[in-house]
C-alpha cells in the first residue's frame, strides 16, 4: 500500500533551511513508494499564527518543488472536533486539571528523589481533592491533563529504529481553552489518513505521547520517520538569527530556490556540489534507508 505522508508547518514565521529540508524529504519519502504528501496546516494558536506567513510558506514550498494532494487540514477548523474529543476523554475519567504554572512543574521535577526526563510532568495535581481544584481554581484556570500512569512505551522509528520512553500526564487542553499540539496532531493524522509521519527530530521525544494517544482513541497506527534537524555552525539548531536562512532572504544574496535545493540534496548526499536537481529527479536517487542521521549543519552564506 502506498503512503499517505504529510507537511504540517505552523504559520508563525517564514520556512527556514531545516524546515524545508524536512519538507523535501516528506515529499521524497512519502512519492517514493507512489504515495501522496497531504498539507496540515498549524495555526492551532491564534495568538502566534498569520495568514501572511501562510502565505509565504506556501510560495516558497512550491518555489522548491514541493507538492500536495488531496484535501488540506486546517487546524483552526477544527475546533469542535478537537472539543468532542476532550469531552469524551473527560467522560471516561481520563482528564484532570492542572494549576501549575510552568515555574511549579520546574521546581517539582528537580526536587531530590524525582527522576523524570526533562519537562515531564511530575503529577504535582494528579491528587487533588475537590475542595483543593476549587481553590486553586480562584487564582487561576486550569490546563487539562490526561492520566497515563507513567506508562513505558515503545515503538520503532524508521530512522532512529526502536524506541523507548515513559509517557507522562500530559496536557490536552491548555488553560487558556487551546487544545494542545499532542491531541491535535493525532486526531488530524488519522482524519487525513496519513500513515506516515514524517518530520524534525526534534519533536522524537515526546512521540511516545502520540503513540498512546492513538491507543487510547483507538486511531490507525503511523510509522514514524524522524529526520535530522540543521544546524548552524555552533552546532545550534537553526534559527532565524543565524543570518540568510529563508528562501527570502536567501533570494535577496542571489541565490535561487533551485540553488537551495540543489545544497540542500547535497548534504542529503543525493546531489554533487553545483548541481541542481529538481524533486522528481531527486526521487529517483533517493533511498529511504541512508539519509544521513547527522545533523547537517548550515554555514553562514
Ligand atoms: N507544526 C509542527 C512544527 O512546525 C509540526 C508538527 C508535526 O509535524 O507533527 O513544528
């Protein structure tokens, strides 16, 4: 069976070189096996999102070559189904609400004798009575967090290969009424009927989350193909400040989207120095099985 892979980019800013380097290789994984490569779009936050960078990001995904089809999903549309979720999962028992503020959940985490990996949630309000939500609820709203007993999860990464990690009572609803990232990018996966998620390996941890999410929804299983993120010449994840890191800016210095491509296929080892490839003929080079796991790293240009 063919894949149904998907691009899934939050409109709060322009697409830089790792997020289109991601973007290609979703494309180039999801069309290598004849499948399709949906478009997600992120704008869960209303706060962080913009139309504007929607629209950019699109023109420079198609000055690069990268395709979709099939219907797109918006997650700003679907607000009543994320609700119907929450309200089922309340229903079962499942949900509690949370008053820590992101110092409480630190402070708990590091308190001698708790273990947890980094930002995990120490249960700090898994336990409190009704009285106590009451009064903590006067000086603030609360998230909701689904209980998962700390249960280990494993599951295999297609590049990463087998994984292992405890899932922690994490949120699914956030205090101020947004439904979390966790919740909606599991319910959108199967609504779009991806079967493989390809992307940053920067999100590799917490995937575990998504794992048991979809157990407890009783969701299709996904495979999982995360990929190596760039980085900059510090050996720091690349960020805006690191210079010309957009096709824009890039653009402004003279360099073609095609030329971006062509760097970019070059440290995927799938194009030698100077060339520039387009997608189709890069999916005739490409090889889902060695694409280097190290983080590439972008010089200033
Ligand atoms: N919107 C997320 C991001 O831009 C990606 C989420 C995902 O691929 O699951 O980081």
């Amino acid at each position: 069976m063919s894949s149904i892979g998907r691009y899934a980019p939050s409109p709060s800013g322009d697409l830089h070189i790792g997020n289109l380097r991601t973007a290609m290789l979703a494309w180039l994984s999801a069309h290598h096996d004849g499948g399709t490569l949906r478009l997600r779009i992120d704008d869960l936050d209303p706060r962080v999102s913009s139309v504007e960078h929607e629209r950019q990001q699109r023109i420079d995904l198609e000055l690069l070559g990268i395709t979709f089809d099939g219907a797109e999903l918006r997650q700003s549309d679907r607000s009543e189904h994320y609700q119907r979720t929450i309200d089922r999962l309340a229903d079962d028992g499942l949900l509690y609400p949370c008053f820590c503020s992101r110092r409480e959940i630190r402070e708990a985490a590091s308190a001698p004798h708790v273990h947890l990996p980094d930002g995990a949630y120490p249960g700090t309000c898994r336990t409190l009575s009704t009285a106590e939500q009451a009064r903590r609820g006067e000086d603030r709203p609360a998230a909701l967090r689904v209980r998962t007993h700390n249960v280990e999860i494993s599951f295999s990464d297609r590049n990463y290969g087998d994984q292992r990690e405890f899932v922690d009572d994490f949120v699914i609803q956030r205090n101020d009424g947004v439904p979390s990232y966790n919740l909606a990018t599991v319910l959108d996966d199967a609504e779009q009927a991806i079967t493989e998620v390809v992307r940053g390996a920067d999100l590799l941890p917490g995937t575990a989350r998504h794992v048991w999410l979809r157990n407890v929804l009783h969701l299709p299983h996904v495979d999982h193909a995360h990929v190596p993120l760039v980085m900059n010449s510090d050996g720091d994840r690349l960020a805006k400040r690191d210079g010309a890191v957009t096709l824009t800016d890039l653009a402004k210095l003279g360099i073609s989207a095609d030329a971006v491509r062509g760097r970019l296929a070059e440290s995927l080892e799938l194009a030698e120095h100077g060339e520039t490839p387009s997608m189709h003929e890069l999916l005739d080079r490409y090889d889902p099985g060695s694409i280097p796991l190290e983080p590439s790293v972008w010089g200033s240009v």
